[in-house]
C-alpha cells in the first residue's frame, strides 16, 4: 500500500506491506523505494515491510540544497513515527546505508539492528570528494549523460550484459529526477560525517552484505569495519558488485530476512552467512 506523510512541508511517499516485526528498507542514490519491490513482496510474507522515497528520490520532493544524511534520517523518522512504530530493523543500500547510520546515531534506542548493503561507515576521501565535485560538473552539464554512465559501472563487468534490461529501466526512472535533487545529494554524500563510531557503540546488531566487484564500495575498507562490531553478520558476495539484490537475488534476500528475525527474537550470532 502506498502512503504519505508531510516532513518540512514535503509530501513522503512511502509503502507499507506485511504485519509483524518492522524492516524498514531505504534506497539508494538515483534510486526509489521501487526498487525494493521484489523485496518487500517477499519479505512482508513474514514483516512488516516499510520502504520510503528520500527527499528528492521517487515522488519525495527535494528539499533545500543539501541532502545531508541526518535529513534524510529524519525524513524516515517522521514516516516511522506517523505509523506509530517504536522499533524496528533499518536496512540501507549504498546511500541509504549512509542514512541507516545516520538514523542508528540519532534514534538508536529504535533501532533493533542495522544492515548495510554495499554500503560503509567511512566518509568519502579526498580522492572520492574530488571524484564527486566532477560528478556535480558533469550533473549541471548534462545529467543524462551521468545517469547512462553511472548505472552501468554499478554492477560486476560480467554481470552487465545480463542486467541490461534492469540497468535501462533504472536509467530510465532517474532521469526523470530533477538535477537539483540530484547535486543536492551528491554534496550532501560527500559532506557526510565518518561514522565507524556508530558501529563500534552498536548494541544491536549490523548486517554487512558486501560485494566482491563493488568499484562504488570497495570490499577491504568495510570488511575491517566488521570487526568494530560486537555481533556482526556478514554476507559476501563473490559474484556481485554494488547491486546485489539483483545480481545475488536469493542469497541476500534469504540474509535480510534471516538478520531480520535474528534482530528480533535474539537467536545465537552468526559470524558470517557466507564464509570470508
């Protein structure tokens, strides 16, 4: 079902499907909360599953110039506590990691665990902020351009020719954002504050699914992120690179919702899903 609610006078779309135990699902950079539709129609067999437009995202306006991840933290807690719901697993991909760690600082007695996926604690790097000022460039010259080539660098080189199909339709939804929205929130990425402190204080625990041909988020970085973690599950994927949901469907929908009813009912730790 879809919904909305106001956040600074901006209407939020967002969908809530299933009943039970709360998964919330926030989407990436130039993505939406469709992208988790196969997700969230698999998972609501077992939760209650919440995914939500970020500011400037899907049919979530914009708002200001800046997209930082604490404002997108409470964008989704608005939508959280319109729905009255007090605790919850939070799973972010790629920038809605970003967001995820965010939302775990500021409300962390919500938050049951957290999950990054193809995501990390660490701010951008000199070289990385540099690499977003050219993105900005690029965005106000022509952004078509960068959403053609932004998308197909996203997944393993050999995966690309089977994802074709998915990579134009992903193309073709993010060009239909506004290059404000789409500047907004790369200065906001790459601003963002280094949160690995975050992880280090977590009492609840944090899913990490990581790809092996990730060029977005590079897999040793976040690999010694997870021995911050006091209970730490890890799914690596060794023929992914940042969109996993797509190219290890099964593997890491089975790990979402595995993590996700471990959150809940505290059964033993996993150290890893899938050996590293």
């Amino acid at each position: 079902m879809i919904k909305y609610t106001l956040f600074k006078q901006v209407k939020v779309r967002y969908s809530d499907r299933g009943k039970g135990h709360v998964l919330v699902l926030l989407h990436g950079f130039l993505e939406d909360l469709e992208m988790w539709d196969d997700f969230s129609k698999e998972l609501s067999k077992f939760f209650r599953v919440i995914c939500i437009d970020l500011p400037g995202f899907g049919e979530t306006p914009a708002i200001g110039f800046v997209l930082t991840m604490e404002l997108g933290a409470n964008c989704v807690k608005a939508v959280l506590d319109k729905e009255k719901l007090k605790r919850y697993v939070i799973v972010g991909h790629s920038m809605g990691g970003y967001v995820a760690l965010a939302f775990s600082d500021l409300f962390r007695d919500n938050v049951k665990g957290l999950g990054l996926f193809h995501s990390t604690a660490l701010d951008d790097s000199p070289e990385k902020k540099e690499s977003r000022d050219k993105s900005i460039s690029l965005v106000k010259k022509n952004p078509g351009k960068y959403i053609e080539i932004f998308f197909a660098g996203l997944f393993a080189p050999l995966n690309v020719p089977r994802f074709r199909s998915e990579i134009n339709v992903f193309q073709k939804r993010a060009k239909g954002l506004t290059k404000q929205a789409i500047v907004n929130t790369l200065e906001g990425m790459k601003d963002r504050k280094r949160m690995d402190w975050v992880l280090e204080m977590a009492e609840f625990p944090v899913l990490f699914i990581i790809g092996k041909y990730d060029a977005a988020i590079p897999y040793e970085p976040v690999l010694n992120q997870v021995q911050l973690v006091k209970d730490p599950t890890v799914l690596f994927l060794e023929n992914a690179g940042h969109m996993g949901f797509l190219e290890e469907r099964e593997l890491t929908l089975s790990a979402v919702k595995k993590f996700t009813r471990r959150a809940f009912v505290g059964s033993p730790m996993i150290s890893a899903i899938v050996p590293i």
